[in-house]
C-alpha cells in the first residue's frame, strides 16, 4: 500500500512538473499604452451607465412605493430608505466617473499618449 502511494505521488508530480519545465516563457509583447487607457476607460463609462441605470431603476421604484404606501409607517420608511440609498450609489458613481476621469487626466499629462 505504501509503495502504491509512492508511486502515485511521484507520478502526479512528474505530470505537473513535466509542463512547467518544457514550455516556453511566455513574454509580454510591447503594446501601445493608449489602446489599454481607451479600454478602460470605456470600461468605466460602461459601468457608470450601469450603476446609473440601476439607481434610476430604483429611484422609480422607492417612488412608487413610497405613493403606494397608504400611510403604512413601515411601508413609508422603506420607501425613504430606498430612495436614500439610491441617491447615495448614484453619487457614488457620479463620484467615481469624475474621480476615473481626472485619474486619467494626470496619467495622460504624465506619461503622454
């Protein structure tokens, strides 16, 4: 039983270390750094959109359970809370994308395009 584990010890390890040691490196290739600053910044204005089109869904919604609350105190202070909490992710986003855009800015002026 020991050697049998021995053997598949040693196996699994000639397996693993076989492709490690006989591959090639793998370099980075030289790359213009704006292609990599434009997609990132795209990224970002995509997720800000998102974030955006997220809180607006919930601004309508904490609005239209805060009209439909019919006095109900715990109905009411949900919607309030909902409404808050949206208000506070879109400026966290507005935040952000201002934040994103001057990083890029001073990068930009930095390292040049």
């Amino acid at each position: 039983m020991h050697k049998s584990k021995n053997l598949k010890l040693i196996a699994a390890n000639i397996s693993i270390g076989i492709p490690i040691f006989l591959s090639h490196p793998a370099l980075a290739a030289t790359g213009d750094i704006s292609s990599v600053q434009s997609f990132i910044q795209s990224l970002i204005q995509v997720l800000a959109g998102l974030a955006g089109l997220t809180a607006t869904g919930f601004f309508v919604l904490g609005g239209f359970s805060y009209i439909t609350s019919s006095g109900n105190p715990e109905h009411l202070e949900k919607a309030k809370r909902t409404l808050l909490f949206s208000g506070v992710g879109l400026a966290i986003t507005i935040g952000a994308f201002v934040l994103s855009n001057i990083v890029t800015g001073l990068a930009t002026k930095a390292f040049g395009s």
